[in-house]
C-alpha cells in the first residue's frame, strides 16, 4: 500500500516535470507545445551521443539537458517567430499546427536516424531500503531532481527579478509590455527552461527503464493531461496535478490490471476537468 | 448577399461538386486513385462537419475519429451480432456519434470548458475509445477489426458506385451546411464565432447554437465514418486512430479556410495531393510531412480559399484601374 504509493508519487514527479515546461510555454508564449514530448527525447538522445563518446553518465545526462535546452532556443527564434507575431487564438492555433509539424519533424528524423536507438542508465546501486520498504535508487533520484528543480522554480519565480517579470507576463501580456518588460526575450529563456526539464524528464525515463525514439507523441500526451489538469497555468497546480494522476495510475495498474489503468487514468483526467474546469488549484500560482 | 437568387449563390458548391463527380472518368480505370479520391471524399465531409464544430462555434472536438469510429463499431457489431439489415443499423451507429457530440457539447457549454480544456476532455476520450476496442476484443475483434464485407450495401462493394454514393452524401452535408447558413442560425454563428459574449448579450442562444452545430457536425463524422467502414471491408482502430482522422481533418480545415464554405473541400484535396506527394519518400516521409506542414502554415496561415478570395478580389481591382485609366 506505501509501497505504491511512493511508486505512484515517483511517477507523478517524472509526470509534473515533464508537465510544467507546457504549463510554462502555454502560460507565458500563448503557444501549446506539441512537440514537448519531442524535446525529452532530444535531451536523452543528446546524452547518448555523449555516453558513447566516452563521458562520465552523470556528465552526459548534463549535456542531454543542455541540448534540450539549446534545441529549445532554437526552436523558439526560428521556428515560434511566425506565431508570436499573432496575440490570442490566432497565436494558439498556429502554434498548435506549427509544433504538431515540429512533432512530425523530429519524430520523422529520430526514428529514421536512430532507429536501433535506446537510452538506458543504470546507477551502481539498484536498490535501497527506506523504513523496511525497497525502493528503486532511480526512482529516488528522479525524485529529489524533480523536487529541487521545482523547488529552485518556485525560488526564482517568487523572489527574482526575471521571475516577477515572468508572471507578470503570464498575467498579461500587453500589460507588460507597458511596463517595458520585452516579452520576446523572456519567452525565449522560458522555452529554453522548458524544453531543458522535458530533457530531464527523457533522461530520467532512462534511468527507470529505457527511452526510445518512439516514445514523443506518448510524452506529448501524458503532459499534455497533466498541464490542463493542473489548469495549464499554473505551476502549483501542475505539480499537483502530476502527483495526482501518477498515484492514480500506481493504485489502478497495481489492483486492476494495466490496460484498464490506462482508462482509468483518463477518465479520472477527464472527470478532472469537468470538476474543476479552471484547474484543480484556480488562481494560485 | 442573401437577396441574390438561389440559383446563383451555389454556382462554386454545384460546380465543385460537379467537378468531383467527373473523377471516375479520368480514375476509374485505375483502382487505386479511385480508392484515393473516394477517401478524400470521405475527408472532405468530415472536414465539413469539423467547420461547423470548430470553425463555426469554436469547439475544439479532438474526438473526431473516435466519433466517426463509434459510428462505424456501433453498425458494424450490431449487423454482425443480431443479423440486422443496414437500414436499421446505420442509423443507430449515426445516432450513436450525434448524441456523443451532443454530450461533449452540453458538458462543455455546462461547465464552461475553454478551448483546450474541451480539446484535452475530448482527447481523453479518444484514447479511452481506442481502448475500449481494443479490450472489447469479443465484440471488436481488436486490432485485427471487424470484416464488415458483406453487412452494408451491395452498392458499397463496386467502387464507382461507392463514390457516387460518398458525392451523394457530400453534396447532402454542403446542402444542410449551406442551409443553415443562410438561416437565422448562420448569423447566430457568425455572430459568436466573433465575439462570444456579445452575440450572448444581442439574445443570441449561444448554448444551442453550440449544441446544435455539435449535432450536426457530429452526425455527418457519424454518417461519413459508418459508411467508410463498410466501404473499407474491415473496421479497425487504426482506421478511425486520432492520427488517421483528427490530425487529417484539422489541418485539412486550416489549410481550406476556417468557416469558408469551399474551405473543408479545398483543404482536404490538397492533404489527398500532398499525402500522395509524400508517401514514396518511404521511412522519411513523417519528417517530409512535417516540414510541408510548417511551411504550407507560414506561408498560407489565413487558409488557401481566403487567400485565393483575396487574390482573385485583388485582380478584379486591378482591372477596375486598368480600364478607367
């Protein structure tokens, strides 16, 4: 019963950091990005690259989320142009078609240049007793990552400069600009930051058992639930929202079976939604 | 607009649709493009029943394939599991497909569900649809799918009368479409695809606009996919996948033209074109997919029917000046 329940909030984690860089991307550029499960795959592909030129596994999955990162960038001030000239719906669905092509793109390229490809990363010790319970050392890992990096988020969005900005331009962004924030360059820093935690969560999917090349439109998707869960806005909200679902899913495949886990999950989603239709925290972040 | 007489305010639907029904004597010799146009015709009454949902009322349905699929299953199991005749069974498929669309419609309108939060309810639902499908093997058959060979119309078995059929239908769907366009209820749309809150407050129903644009949008996802399945010989999930349909249909819709009449059929012609243009490039061809779709977007972001208009519009102008000066 513990036990799947930490199993339930270790999967949620990897879920709400895959999550919040749609939030964030969502909340701040007007775009819904789905390609997000793409940049995960990057990242973990990028960190493969390294561990087979011979880097430390620690390094490479520091390198993987950096390339993320640096993928995200580019995409921002290429290909997200196009879309940022436009304010409201127009925005969203340019967005929407222009990331789905993106989706298309990398899903295209991958698949055809790495098609034998899969990361897996092991730690030296499997196992850990934690009061009498096994754990997994990965799940642990992936675990206190997830929780500092929304720790170290929560920090720079309450008390830094750049993350008043941020949230002032999630609030509004005519507004901001008013006040002679430039949007532009903020959004590209948050895409970056984004695209760097869906790299992360690509790798830590490595380090639970192992990350292939097909697996973006399944990423894209699982984040996609858990943002609008969340309400897409807010962060706390995503957070919680990942949790949620990922105990859910634990308690469902762990009692019922996994192929009716999966609708299970979704109806909860749904029902979710329908609840509380603003998000499961409304105005919070 | 609407003091034109009738005859000529139809003038591009009849001469499109004329235009279509001439393709069996250029592709009937050839099994395969007639295959290949009959499912554009498919596409294109979807995507007119798409325009209603989205264009027109704003609703993101991210359910579509799983509407026409839960038409097409509800036909196909019944024909198979009662030896019920097609005009009994169709119909309940379609209504099956209607009242879901209805449902998404009344809940969202209900809850007051935003644009992506009715997309990812109605996401959600296309996946639980593909899995029930599959886990209902007894039923469904599932991945393998249903024959559906011998359950529908004779008619359905000989492809150029199977394509006639689909144009009947097409022409049938841009009939109605055209119809409540030009009733109170077309204005009523236009009026809240513009500004929601102000069509509500000059005592506009936007709920049953809404419901109502669901329901027929819903009904021709219904009627169209219920009638490719038993065209296609087998019903399976892949057939009705969100990748199959969804994606198709959205990008058809926004590539013709967002609440343009013409859109949907010009949109889902040119997807055919490009779907054919993009197949011989075998294991490349998601990645070649994906970059015509990134640059047909920048390049024709308004829609191809709109931009076309204003071409056309533009060259009009132009003589205008020409002849006065």
């Amino acid at each position: 019963m513990t036990a799947t329940l930490l199993d339930g909030i270790v999967q949620g984690l990897q879920l709400s950091l895959l999550a919040v860089g749609i939030t964030l991307i969502f909340g701040l550029g007007g775009v819904l990005n789905l390609a997000h499960g793409q940049f995960a795959v990057v990242g973990g592909v990028a960190a493969k690259l390294l561990l087979n030129l011979g880097v430390h596994p620690v390094l490479a999955g520091i390198g993987g989320v950096i390339g993320a990162g640096l993928f995200g960038l580019l995409v921002d001030r290429s290909l997200l142009l196009p879309a940022y000239r436009y304010r409201g719906e127009e925005r969203l669905l340019l967005g929407l078609i222009l990331t789905l092509g993106l989706s298309f793109v990398i899903d295209g390229y991958l698949n055809y240049a790495f098609s034998e490809f899969s990361l897996t990363l092991l730690l030296p010790i499997p196992l850990v007793q934690i009061a009498g319970i096994p754990m997994r050392t990965a799940g642990l890992t992936t675990s206190a990552i997830a929780l500092v990096v929304f720790l170290a988020l929560f920090v720079f969005l309450r008390w830094t400069l750049l993350g008043k900005t941020i949230r002032s331009i999630i609030e509004n962004e005519v507004g901001a600009e008013l006040c002679g924030i430039d949007p532009a360059r903020t959004r590209t820093i948050i895409v970056g930051l984004a695209a760097m935690m869906a790299g992360l969560a690509g790798i830590a999917q490595g380090l639970f058992s192992s990350l292939g090349t097909e697996m973006g439109p399944e990423f894209t998707i699982l984040g996609l639930l858990v943002a609008v869960v969340g309400g897409v806005r807010s962060l706390n909200g995503t957070l919680v929202a990942g949790v949620f679902l990922g105990i859910v899913n634990a308690f469902a495949s762990r009692y019922i079976g996994a192929y009716v886990a999966f609708i299970i999950l979704l109806s909860v989603a749904m029902a979710t939604i329908l609840l509380r239709p603003t998000g499961l925290l409304a105005r919070f972040t | 607009m609407s003091n034109r007489p009738v005859s000529s305010r139809y003038t591009d639907v009849v001469a499109l649709v004329i235009l279509l029904a001439l393709v069996p004597a250029i592709a009937a010799h050839t099994p395969y493009y007639l295959r290949i146009a009959t499912l554009a015709v498919v596409y294109m009454g979807w995507t007119v029943g798409f325009n209603l949902i989205f264009g027109h009322t704003k609703q993101l349905f991210l359910c579509l394939g799983a509407l026409a699929g839960s038409a097409a299953y509800v036909t196909a199991v019944l024909s198979q599991q009662l030896q019920l005749s097609p005009w009994i069974t169709i119909p309940i498929g379609v209504a099956a497909a209607t009242g879901l669309g209805v449902l998404f419609s009344y809940v969202s309108v209900l809850r007051g569900l935003g644009v992506i939060f009715l997309g990812i309810v109605t996401l959600a639902f296309s996946l639980i649809f593909q899995n029930m499908v599959l886990g209902l093997r007894q039923f469904t058959n599932g991945e393998t799918g249903l024959v559906t060979r011998d359950l529908g119309f004779p008619l359905l078995d000989h492809p150029v009368a199977a394509y006639y059929l689909f144009i009947a239908v097409l022409a049938l769907a841009l009939l109605v479409y055209c119809f409540v366009m030009d009733s109170r209820m077309g204005f009523a749309f236009r009026a809240l695809s513009d500004d929601e809150l102000t069509a509500e407050l000059s005592g506009i129903d936007v709920t049953a606009c809404k419901i109502v644009a669901a329901a027929l949008g819903s009904t021709v996802f219904g009627l169209f996919g219920t009638l490719y399945g038993l065209y296609n010989g087998i019903v399976s999930p892949s057939l009705f996948s969100f990748v199959n349909v969804d994606i198709p249909v959205l990008i058809s819709l926004l590539l013709g033209g967002m609440r343009t009449r013409l859109g949907p059929i010009v949109g889902a012609a040119l997807f055919a074109v490009i779907e054919e243009f993009v197949r011989p490039f075998g294991q490349l061809s998601v990645l070649v997919y994906g970059v015509l779709l990134i640059v047909l977007f920048v390049a024709f972001r308004e829609g191809l029917v709109v931009m076309l208009r204003k071409a056309f519009g533009f060259s009009q102008f132009r003589e205008l000046f020409r002849s006065s000066g």
